[in-house]
C-alpha cells in the first residue's frame, strides 16, 4: 500500500492550542513564574531606557549649566539604573532555564502519548506506512517541538510583552513620535507576513521530505543484501538522489525566505532609527513639538529596544513555522482512530468443580469464555480452539474483495492447511482470525462464540503464531523465549526452548541463555531464530496456532529440525499452516487449495490426490505455486 501524503499545516493555531494543552497541564506553576518572570525582565528594559532621560536631564544637564555640582547624584542615578537591568538580566535567567525543564517535560509526555497511542493502532496504520516515515515522528518533529517550547514561545512572548511595553513608554515621551514609529513598523509587520507566509509552505513540505527520505534509508539499510545480489546500487543512489533533491528544494526554499528575513528587518530597524534621530532632532530644534535632550536620548533607545523584539519575532517566527508543521504531524498520528474493539467475552483461568466450570485466579491450565449477557447472568464456556469461517467477505478496500464466499472449520485438535499461489489469500484467512481486520460479510466463530463478541487482547492471547520473518528483540535469549509469557520461569524457558528442539543450539551459545542477541538475531542462522520464535509460542501454551509459512526461508535439513520442533508444538492444538513445501502438510486432517480470494478444493492429501485436480498438479510438479 502506498504512503498517504500528508497535508501541509493548515490550522496552526490548533495545534499551538493543543501544544499549550501539553504544557499548561504539567506545569503549571513553572508556566506562571516564566510570565511573572518576562513581565519583570519587560518592565526592567523599559524602565532602564526611560532613566535615560532623568539621568540626563536631572543630573547631566544641571551638572553641564553649573546647576548642580558634585557626582554623588549622578552616581547614585547610575547605580540604580544598573539595580533596574540586573533584575532584567536575572528574571531572563531564570524563564529561560525553567522553559528547558519545561520543554522537557512536555516532550517526554508527547512522545509518552504518542508511543501509547500507536500501540492502539490497528496493523491498517503500519500497512499504510514506512517504518521510517514513523520514526519521523519521534525523532525530526519532536526535535522541532522541543526548540520551540525552550526557546521560540518564550523568546516571542518576552518580545510581545516587551514590544507593547516599549510602545506604552513612547506614548509617554512623545505621541508624534510614537506614531512616526508605528508606520514604520506596521510596514515590517507587513513584511513579516508575507515572507514568513512562504516559508511556512516550505517547511511543511521540509518534513514530509524528510519522513519519505528517512523511509527511504531504512527500507534500503535492510534490503541491501538484495540490493547487492541484483546490482541495483546505481538505482537505489538514483532513487536516493531524488528524495534528496526534493528534501534539498524544500529546505533550500524554506531557508531562504526565513534567512532573508532577518537581514531586511535589521535594515529596515537601522533605516527607522536614524530617522527618528533626524525628524526628532529637526523637530526639536525647530519648536514643532517640546522634547528635551533628555527625552530624545530615551526615546532614541526605546526605540532601540524596540529593535530586539521585532528581530526576535522575525527570527523565532521561522522556527514557530517549522515546529508547527512537525506538531501538526504528530496530532495527526494522536487522532489516528484506535484499533475498535467492541468485544466483552474475555479469557479467564478456570478449573472444574463438580464438572462445572468456575472462574480462578490460579493459573491452571484450563482456560474459559467469560461471556456476560443482558440480563446479567454469566456464563462459562471451556476454550477449545473451534474455528468456523460462515459465509466470509473481505477485502482491505470495500470495493475490491479479496476473499469471497469462506467457508471453512477447524475442529478442535485439527491440522487445517492452506496451499495457493502468492495472493490467493492464505495469509489474510490468519490476519482475520486474529481481528487485525475485520470483515465485511460473514461470521468468524470461535468456539460457537462470533469473534466480534471477544475482547481482541483475550482473543489474541488464545492464539499463537509463527510467522516465516521472525522478530527477535535485543536481549537476551531467555527474554526473547520468555517473550510468549512474561512470568514463565526459568524451567519453563527451558522446557519450552526443548519442546521446539532449540535447547541444543541454545547450550553451545556462548552464554547460553544468557547470550545477548542483536539486530533482530545477528549472528545465529535463520532456522536458529524460527527455532527460537516455535519457543516463545509453545510457552505461551495456546490452544489455536498459526503456522505461517515458518519453514520457506531455510535448509532441507534444518528443516528437518524446525518440523520436528513444530511437530511438537501442534499436538493438541488446532493449527492453521501455510506452507510453500507440500512435504510439511502431508499429515494435514484438512487442506484447502486457494485461487484468487476462494476455496477451490478441500481434502486430505490422499483424497485430493485422488481427485487428481489442482492440488495433484502441484504435488506432482506439474503446477507450480507463484
């Protein structure tokens, strides 16, 4: 299935809402003494720059006109305006370090969230997706939160803050003035917008590259033995190069824009201040408007101080954009609908008393359908691994059926297997039984019980399954065994380590149990890690087992081995096999052949032979599976 492409950030707010949700519910207090400290740091800036003038016109002047002789005023004066920017320098201090605690802190809670929230999922989600393009999530658009919480929001609410300030200290200097500054600066904001505007088009585009090129790295990282085999590296760089090309195109628009900016409001700032140097002093001098020297001198470095704000909002702006994009992936992956599950019969531990079955917390061996009813009586039913498929329809689109018209049982005990070509839908028969879709018509019945009915984690607990790319986690061995069953002792890893005939290879590891493995089983053979996965699904003791073409990947004679281990695992069980090599279903109670989404044949093997159709083709090498 192909990635979806994402939409670009089209409601930013919405997720900056959100973003204040995170933070406003975890820190609160922090949150309050970050905006008493930005008032203060605000306040102690604006105060500095209007002390110029009682500097200069209370103690300068005097001191120039033979008014006032003597420094000790005049040093007092400078002592005080430096009390005033010390506290500025402490309050900036403080919010900027709490904000890192803070932007912390709600990264860890996001990625929290999302990692929970994923494991929701259905398989859907990860069928429609790169791994790599997920990763992007925890890694790109994290990063980007992470800056704008720590440094972008509070860096612009310190420069609003002081922006307004600035302009309620001008007010009382001089209105002609302040309104000469506000033309000039409503043309910056101007400027701001539009520049800012097509940035933020590119650094959404900026991500989505990068998530498609990460991707990318990890498809080939994991293919490259294939890649080898074929020759494909000039292919694999071609397909490389233009996913970095792209990623290049976006980043290097969403750059230039945003690094254009910063330049033309310095400019435009420095352009400002000369000319209300000029217009003030002419004014001034000429009568038009009353403004002392004093006067002038502060409202010349209010309008300095102006400067910082405007080249901060212009600067942070950039990074607000970018974070915004990643944000919005990320709420689109905390809105991906969970995995449904409407089932309320669930897997308890039962035992017999008298022949009737009743609910325990002792493990016992001995498992039940807890199923309650309307009317509030509960009954119990023994799990017995009953599959009935009745009628069944699916297909991954509504419009395009990739099974019609299943109909199959598996008695409890029985081998059931399945022979088809590739797509003729063995493998989606397993994913229903186990709910990781569900279908469209029909029933599935699990023990009489419609597995709509069942809790999926109580339905999934009752199954086990052995699948042909086996996963091993980094660990040890005994925790990759233990896997199956998180509280299985020892003795019970071993004694299921030997039922799948894994114990010998195990005990010539170098620490045996204890060995570490890595790299999804680097190190030790493919029929060592499908040995290892028929372990950790013969301690997780199920009664139904799914065995998913677990032998196509390895060795006539380690075949052998892994069969035998399987062979131990199915007794008692009802099994579902898929297998490419007819050898390894012989002794199947039932094989159905699949074409195209239906059941065309079904017999045991001498029957089937005997009918000399399909099946016989294949068995005879006269048809070959695809």
């Amino acid at each position: 299935m192909q990635n979806k492409q994402r939409p670009s950030t089209k409601n930013p707010f919405r997720a900056l809402k959100r973003l204040f949700g995170y933070m406003w519910s975890g820190y609160k207090i922090q949150l309050i003494i970050v905006i008493i400290c930005i008032l203060l740091s605000a306040f102690a800036n604006v105060q500095g720059s209007l002390f110029i003038q009682t500097v200069i016109d209370g103690y300068i002047t005097p001191m120039v006109t033979g008014e006032v002789k003597g420094f000790s005023g005049l040093l007092n004066a400078i002592i005080k305006m430096a009390a005033i920017y010390g506290v500025g320098v402490i309050t900036t201090l403080i919010f900027n370090r709490m904000m890192v605690k803070v932007s912390q802190g709600t990264q860890k809670k996001i990625r929290d969230d999302m990692f929970t929230h994923m494991e929701s999922l259905p398989i859907r989600y990860f069928d429609q997706r790169t791994q790599g393009d997920i990763m992007s999530y925890y890694t790109n658009d994290i990063d980007t939160l992470r800056q704008m919480i720590s440094q972008s929001i509070p860096n612009l609410f310190a420069a609003l803050v002081t922006f307004i300030s600035v302009f309620v200290a001008m007010f009382t200097v001089s209105v002609p003035m302040t309104l000469l500054v506000i033309v000039s600066v409503s043309l910056m904001m101007v400027m701001i917008r539009v520049v800012s505007g097509k940035a933020g088009k590119y650094f959404g585009a900026q991500q989505r590259s990068i998530g498609k090129l990460n991707g990318y790295i990890e498809e080939m990282i994991h293919g490259q033995k294939v890649v080898k085999v074929f020759n494909h590296e000039k292919e694999v760089i071609s397909g490389f190069n233009e996913l970095n090309e792209e990623l290049w195109s976006n980043a290097t628009n969403a750059n230039v824009h945003a690094n254009s900016l910063m330049p033309i409001m310095m400019n435009l700032l420095n352009i400002q201040y000369c000319l209300i140097a000029v217009v003030g002093g002419l004014l001034s001098v000429s009568g038009m408007i009353k403004l002392s020297v004093g006067q002038l001198a502060s409202f010349l470095q209010l309008s300095r101080s102006l400067n910082n704000p405007i080249a901060q909002i212009s600067q942070q702006i950039n990074f607000v954009i970018m974070a915004l994009a990643g944000a919005e992936r990320i709420f689109q992956l905390l809105d991906e609908t969970p995995e449904v599950d409407e089932g309320y019969v669930t897997l308890v531990n039962a035992k017999k008393v008298e022949g009737t079955l009743v609910e325990t917390t002792e493990r016992t061996g001995l498992w039940a359908w807890k199923h309650p009813h309307e009317d509030g009586s509960v009954t119990y039913k023994e799990l017995c691994g009953d599959v009935t498929f009745e009628d069944v329809n699916f297909g991954y689109y509504d419009d395009r059926m990739i099974l019609k018209e299943i109909n199959l049982y598996a008695r409890p005990g029985e081998k059931v297997a399945f022979v088809g070509a590739t797509g003729a839908g063995k493998t989606t028969i397993t994913n229903l039984i186990n709910r990781f879709y569900d279908i469209q018509e029909g029933k599935i019945r699990y023990d009489g019980i419609n597995i709509k009915k069942i809790k999926k984690d109580s339905l999934r607990h009752s199954l086990g399954i052995v699948l042909q790319d086996t996963h091993l986690f980094t660990g040890t061995v005994k925790e990759n065994i233990r896997y199956g069953k998180l509280d299985a002792t020892d003795e019970e890893v071993e004694k299921a380590a030997k039922l799948a005939n894994a114990d010998s290879f195990i005990e010539n590891l170098p620490q045996g149990y204890d060995t570490i493995i890595t790299g999804d089983g680097e190190g030790i053979s493919q029929g060592q890690r499908q040995l290892l996965a028929i372990a950790r699904a013969a301690i997780a003791d199920p009664p139904v087992m799914i065995l998913d073409e677990a032998t196509s990947s390895i060795d006539t004679r380690t075949e052998g081995i892994v069969q035998g281990g399987m062979d131990s695992l199915m007794k008692g069980r009802t099994v579902f096999v898929i297998a490419h090599r007819l050898s390894t279903i012989k002794n199947s109670d039932v094989i159905m052949v699949l074409d195209h989404g239906r059941i065309i044949e079904r017999g045991d093997h001498d029957s089937l032979l005997a009918e000399k159709g399909v099946y016989y083709q294949l068995y005879t090498g006269a048809l070959e599976l695809s």
